[in-house]
C-alpha cells in the first residue's frame, strides 16, 4: 500500500516537471525578437541595420520587408534610430514592426 502510495507521488511530480519543462520551452519560442539600431539600408523588399557594440565592432542585420509589415514613429530615412520586431523563419529574418525612435536634441 505504501509503495503504492509513494510510486504514485512520484509519477504525480515527474509528470509536473515535464509539464513545467514543456511551458517554459513554448514561452522562449512564442517571445518576440528586437533589434534596435541605425538604418544603412531602405530598400522596397529589405532593411539594413547596424547596431554599434563594444570596441567599435558593429552588428549588421538584414530583416525582409512584406505588405504586413507595420511602420510608426515617422518615415524611414537613411541613419534613424529603429527598432524592429521580426520573426525568424527559414527563409531569414522578416520585420513585423519598425518603430522610429525621435532623433537626440543636442544640448547647447
């Protein structure tokens, strides 16, 4: 009866764990990816961007543009501060959003 009891508790706990394990790899795949940098690049099917890193490296993204892909904050011009929500898929990065980030005042 006893080891009844405690083989059922730990089937009880395991299959907890296994569903905890399964939520937490769904959340890190539903999560939405940001880039946020300088626009190089507005072409009508893609958009370049340069992030500035550490030691004067840069990181260069290409994110693909489509007729669902949404534009705020303004127009795109040529080295504005955007940030881009996209989704990876096999075919490459594809912009959801773009967001245009107002430029700096500069300080007098």
């Amino acid at each position: 009866m006893r080891i009844q009891f405690l083989g059922s508790l730990l089937l009880m706990v395991l299959s907890f764990a296994l569903g905890a394990r399964c939520v937490a790899a769904q959340d890190e795949q539903d999560k939405d990816n940001y880039f946020t940098g300088t626009l190089l690049e507005n072409a009508p099917d893609h958009l370049k961007v340069a992030k500035a890193l550490l030691q004067g490296k840069s990181e260069e993204r290409i994110f693909k543009v489509n007729a669902q892909t949404k534009v705020e904050g303004g127009r795109l011009r040529l080295r504005a501060r955007i940030t881009v929500r996209y989704i990876t898929s096999e075919d490459g990065d594809t912009a959801i959003l773009v967001i245009v980030r107002p430029a700096a005042k500069k300080q007098k």
